[in-house]
C-alpha cells in the first residue's frame, strides 16, 4: 500500500494511495504547490485590471472578476463544511453546502414576497454545486482546495472574497427589503417610522446568516458566534451609514466590506475586542447572556422507602 500523505488542512495522516502509487504523488504534488495557488488569483485579479472600490462592492465589470469572486466564496463555503458533512449522502452533502452558501439568499427576499436570488442569478447553484464536487468527490483537487484554503495566505485571499460576497448578499437584503416597503401598496408608510429600520435590518440579517440558522438550528442564535454577529452589525452599519449619516450607498457597501476583511482575518484580536464590547453591554442590559441550566432532580418513592 502507498505510504500516507500529512494533509496539511486539517492536520491528520490519511492514506490517499490507495494502493495507487501515481495518484498518491499527485495528491503530494498538490499539497506542495497549494499555498502557491492564492497568489495566482491575486495576480489574476490585477491582470485583469479590477478596481479597488468596484471589485469590493462585486460591482466590478472586469471579464472573470464577477465569476472568480463567486466560486471562491463557494470553495471557502464548502472547505468550511467540510468535516460537518464529509460522511453524510451525497445529496445530503449538497444540500447542506448549498443552504451554507446561500440559505439567506432565500430566507431574506420570501420574507418580503420576492424570488429567491439563487433562483434569480442561476449561475450561484451551479458554482455551488461545482465547489461541492471539488472539494469532497475528485481526490486531488479535495487535497488541493484543502490545503490551499488551509494555508496562511490562502486563508486570507480567500476570506476576503469570502467577505466581498456576503457584504454583497447583506446589502442586497437590506436594499431589497427597503424597496419592497417603498412599493408596498396594502400599507403604504408606518404611521411613526418614515424610514422603515425592522424589515431591512432583518432581511440584511438573514442575508448573512440564514443558512446557519438553518442548519445549525438546535444551538440557536448564539452570541459567542461570529457569524451571528457580523450578519447583525454589517446591516445595522451600512444601513446606519446609509439612512443616518447619508453616505453613498457603495461607498458604505466598500467600508462595511473593509471592516468584514479584517475582522475575518485578524480572528483573535477581533475576539477580544468583541468578547469585551459584548461583556459589558449584557451587564448595562440585564438581559441573560447564556441559557438557564434546569438539572432534573428525581423524587424519591415513598413506597420504596417503606
């Protein structure tokens, strides 16, 4: 049998041989040169000539730009469920990696009587599913997204296209909610709010974090997850930067971006920063930060006594 390769991403000896010597050196080949592959799509990037402000805002019209951004944020998605759903069926898998992607795609616009965007914009179902494929069902290219996800650099590139897109979904749920309250015809202004808040700050919410909550149901909204929180304070920023302060709409798009790139790649520091901040306003609240713990207590039986 083939001797067995360190798999870098997640730190385990597996034997990707099989007995066959030639796909156990390409596996290895593509451990080696991954790390390598982050620094192709930056330079692809500036090849092609993408701006700072329209590749931040995915408004950038440079050939590829649009669909390289997409399907990195579906490999990141998928690298990231990975160990959830790695011996699940197939279809099972899929679905899961799929809600992952762009469950709040169609939680936000039903919540307003909209289409879902993946339905709208196709081409996401099938970059998820061709992310899916890659990373658990073709061998080498499993190692090599793995690895290339995993490593320092590519942890970082990946995460700002990471970032680039779900600031894009956040937005669009907020703008699409604040249009879908502007065209509404049953009623058509709240009587105290001229600008509507609840509605676009939920769908911009749901926008970042609905397909956790879906599939992540039984742990709840949990505050000490980061995903929980950057899908409520991205919308109540640009919203905020938006309908307060009166900036331009991508221009608070691109800042809300920013701040998502650095918190995704600076995590422990963000942590702190955020463990803090939330520490202190649960105690100038009083609202209960962690559920209360019931510990059943057994009552004796009187006749087993007797």
């Amino acid at each position: 049998m083939a001797t067995s390769a360190f798999d870098i991403f997640d730190g385990e000896e597996h034997d990707v041989g099989k007995g066959d010597d030639y796909r156990t050196s390409s596996v290895l080949s593509a451990l080696r040169y991954a790390p390598i592959f982050p620094l192709s799509l930056l330079a692809f990037v500036i090849y092609q000539g993408a701006t700072l402000k329209p590749f931040l805002t995915f408004t950038d019209r440079t050939p590829w730009i649009w669909e390289l951004t997409g399907m990195c944020y579906m490999i990141k998605v998928a690298h990231d469920q990975r160990e959830t759903v790695k011996d699940w069926y197939w279809a099972h898998s899929l679905l899961a990696t799929a809600v992952a992607a762009f469950g709040g795609g169609f939680l936000a616009p039903l919540v307003v009587a909209h289409c879902p965007v993946p339905l709208v914009e196709e081409t996401y179902f099938w970059m998820v599913v061709a992310a899916w494929y890659l990373t658990h069902n073709w061998n080498v290219s499993s190692y090599f997204l793995g690895a290339t996800v995993s490593a320092p650099l590519g942890r970082v590139v990946f995460s700002i296209f990471f970032s680039i897109f779900k600031t894009n979904q956040i937005v669009g749920g907020c703008e699409l909610a604040a249009q879908a309250l502007f065209n509404e015809e049953l009623v058509p202004n709240s009587r105290y709010f001229n600008t509507p808040w609840a509605a676009p700050l939920l769908c911009g919410f749901l926008s970042g974090c609905g397909g956790g909550l879906v599939l992540h149901s039984e742990k709840g909204l949990g505050g000490g997850q980061w995903a929980i929180r950057a899908s409520f304070l991205a919308p109540v920023l640009y919203y905020s930067l938006t309908r307060k302060w009166e900036y331009e709409p991508l221009e608070a798009k691109m800042i809300v971006c920013v701040v998502r790139i650095v918190a995704e790649v600076l995590t422990e520091p963000r942590d702190k920063i955020f463990g803090f901040l939330t520490a202190v306003a649960y105690k100038a609240t009083g609202v209960r930060r962690t559920p209360a713990i019931v510990v059943p207590i057994k009552k004796a039986n009187p006749e087993a006594e007797a």
